[in-house]
C-alpha cells in the first residue's frame, strides 16, 4: 500500500512539473506571437492588448495619447545602404522612442516603418518631438538625411476600440504639410469629415464613369506671334449628380491619394484620341492636344503597358499626341523607369514638363531628360508686373530653354502686361483666362472651325 502511495504521490508530483513547464513554454510562445522578431518592440497583436489593459486599468482617458509614427524615405535607406542597414534603422527608431522623453509606455512596429506607441500626453514636448523626427544614417562614406512623420491622436474616450485610436493617428499623419517644419499633426474631427467625403468620392469613381458625369474640357494654347491655337490641354470636370459641376481640385488629390487616379487619366486619355481621331477622320482642322498624366501612373505598369501600345499603333499622326507631367512625377520615373518617357518619345509623343520652376529639382528634370516643351509655372506669371527678379528668371528660362531645343509655355496669363513682356523676351506659347478659359469640346470645336 505505501509503494502505491509513493508511485500515486511521484505520477502527480510529475504531472504538477510538466503543467509548470508547459505552461511556461506555452507563455514564451505566447510572448513571442505578441512581439516583432526585428525590433523587439510589440507587434500589432501585442500593442492592441497592452494598450486597452493599460487604458481600461487607468482613471482619465484624457490623460492618454497614441502617436503614429513613420519613416519617409525608408525604401532609399534600402537601396542606398541595403537591407541591413535598414533593419539597422528599424531597430534605431524602436531604441530612440524607449529612451526618448516622451517615456511611453507601450511601443509596437506595426507593419515595415510604421510605429506606434502609448503615452502621457502631459509628456508630450512638441518641440522635441520635431528634433526626433529629425534622422541623418551614415554608412560607406554617405550620408543620408530623412524623416519621421508623427500622426497623434489625443485620447478623450476609453470606450473607442484601440485599432481606431490608431487609425485616427494614422489619418493625422495623412495631414502632415511640411515635414520639415513640422512633422506632426494632431488628429481633429475635420479630418474625419474630410475622410469620409475622400471615401465617398473613391466609392463614386465607378458609376461616375459608367454614366460618363466626367467631361473633359479643352483649354486653347495660344502662339505669342501669331495669336493662333497652336495646341490644347485636356482638363477634367465631374457633372455630380447632386453636388453639381465639380472642378479638379475638387476630386483629383482624392483619387491620386487612394490610388484611382489612372482609371480617370485613362478615361481622359481616350477621351481625347477619340476627339482628335474624329475630327482627323472627318477632314476637319485639329491641334495637338496634351493629356496629364499623375505621377501615380507611372506606378501602374499595366497602364503604361497599355499607354505605349496605343500609342505605337495610333493610326492618327503622333504629332497630335502629348503627354505632360510634372517634375514630381518626373521624379518618380527618374527614380524607378525614366525609359518609358523615352519610349513614348520614340514612338513621336511629345513630353511636356509641367509647372516649372515650382519643384526643387527643375534645372536636373532638363538635364537629366530632353522636354519638347516646358510650362513655366504660373507662379512666375503673376508676378510679371510687381517683380524685377520674377521677370529676370522667366527670361533666363525662356533663353536657356530654347538653347536645349525645347519650345516654352507660359501658364496663367491673365493681363495684357504679362502678354507683352512674355512677347518682348521671345517666349513662344502662352496660356491663360487672357486668351480663353478651359472650355467644353463643341466650344473648342468651334473655334478650330473658325480659325481653319
């Protein structure tokens, strides 16, 4: 009977080791499912309960902040320094928030750059917040300077599910202006309103097109010397069904920002082939007319795919077909696949470098890439009449363009004066509400009619 009892006393004691044990792996695997292998911070798994365990045990929630953080300009980290210097400055930005001011006490990656964290807001030192979101990372002899970008969302109600807490950070970053002036910004009900409206536009792109409310409007280039229409840019206007004739700005920083900007760019882009195959075909007079193109699409292979195909087997002459971008989409390509423009301009388009002057990188986009055409911005227009410098630069523009074989637009004339002055320094084209508004298609038809 007492071996039994001894033998009964060691199965239990051994059942009693191995729960211990397994229970404490059980808790290390847990561990580790809630924490980012790289950086060792909280995953987003991690973060979520973490935060409402804090939250639900704290009193005010008006005490309370999450800050959304992330890196601008990581992805050149990458290809800079590659990926080990990368993960280097994932595992930096984890250590500067540990033993920052702010003391927080949650922090997560949550996915690649994107960082999160819980804090105080009474810690909360907005001047010092901008001098960390300010980096430099040195490696093989380079120095490279970049940013971090912080969305904060001042907690007021404890009951609101931490992921949307998140997210409100998140939309705050979305409002960043200037990240070098100030890379933060504090989430406000505007931001939500603005969400919403953003989200219904994007839901509305669909039909919008189906039911064709999108029309394209014509805006006439006129020759300085002549005072003919030597081209035209093609402008999109939305006929809302209940919020009434809606201009670009309204609607185009939406659909670029969510990513739908190339399903309009190539509704536009057939649009006008249509227009100008019409006329061609019916013998009657038609200009070259400029399509926008964002610098989202050059992001969307398929369209540019597409794009070169049609442009290679138009049957109209490529004299007709332009395609304007700006410097900062010219970035982009410069960066990823600067050939397509080179393609497009074998195939005879011609490429227009929109809003000149207004970038920081204007003088290398015509270094670097011969433009038919450059559209000084109209900020330089404006200015014709008040400024001895503004009229200076337009005139070294207009002379170091026509020294690289490229002809020049002036935008946003809208006196006699600037007209004048643009004329006495040899700039070709102008455009501008002096010479003609963007107009409907049968508006513009009818002036080509006229001046054939």
């Amino acid at each position: 009977m007492t071996v039994w009892l001894l033998i009964t006393a060691s199965i239990v004691l051994l059942m009693a080791v191995a729960s211990i044990y397994l229970l404490t792996k059980l808790k290390k695997v847990s561990l580790l499912a809630t924490r980012d292998s790289l950086t060792g911070a909280y995953n987003r798994e991690g973060f979520i309960r973490e935060a409402e365990r804090g939250l639900h045990s704290a009193g005010k929630p008006d005490t309370f902040a999450i800050l959304f953080f992330n890196i601008k300009g990581f992805k050149a980290i990458n290809e800079l320094f590659g990926a080990e210097a990368g993960d280097k400055v994932l595992k930096e930005s984890v250590a500067i928030l540990q033993r920052s001011d702010l003391h927080p006490l949650v922090i997560a990656r949550f996915e690649s750059d994107h960082f999160v964290c819980l804090v105080r807001q009474k810690d909360i030192d907005y001047d010092k917040l901008i001098e960390m979101c300010s980096r430099v990372y040195i490696g093989d002899s380079k120095r490279y300077n970049f940013y971090g970008r912080c969305g904060i969302y001042l907690i007021d109600d404890n009951s609101r599910s931490v992921i949307g807490m998140c997210d409100r950070a998140k939309l705050a970053k979305d409002y960043i202006e200037d990240d070098y002036v100030k890379p933060y910004a504090i989430y406000n009900k505007s931001m939500r309103d603005g969400f919403v409206t953003d989200r219904e536009m994007t839901s509305e792109l669909g039909r919008a097109l189906a039911n064709k409310e999108f029309e394209v409007y014509y805006q006439p280039v006129f020759s300085l010397g002549s005072e003919r229409i030597e081209s035209a840019e093609a402008l999109i206007r939305w006929n809302h069904p209940h919020k009434g004739l809606l201009s670009p700005g309204h609607f185009i920083p939406i659909f670029e920002k969510n990513g739908y900007i190339s399903e309009l760019d190539n509704y536009v882009g057939a649009s006008v082939r249509n227009y100008v195959g019409t006329r061609l075909a019916a013998g009657e007079y038609v200009v070259p007319v400029a399509v926008n193109l964002s610098r989202m699409d050059f992001y969307d292979m398929d369209l540019m795919e597409k794009l070169i195909e049609i442009v290679s087997n138009s049957q109209f002459s490529m004299d007709h077909t332009r395609i304007e971008i700006t410097e900062s989409a010219y970035m982009v390509l410069a960066e990823n696949n600067e050939m397509i423009l080179q393609q497009l301009k074998d195939c005879g388009v011609k490429i227009l470098l929109d809003d000149f002057g207004s970038g920081y990188s204007s003088f290398s986009s015509i270094r670097d890439f011969s433009f038919d055409i450059i559209k000084i911005d109209m900020g330089f227009t404006k200015c014709i009449e008040s400024s001895d410098k503004a009229r200076w630069v337009i005139g070294a523009i207009v002379d170091l363009a026509h020294n690289i074989g490229s002809t020049v637009v002036a935008e946003g004339v809208e006196t006699q004066a600037q007209a004048d002055f643009l004329k006495s320094v040899d700039c070709d084209l102008v455009q501008g509400f002096l010479y003609s508004h963007p107009i409907k298609e049968q508006d513009f038809s009818a002036l080509l009619d006229k001046q054939a």
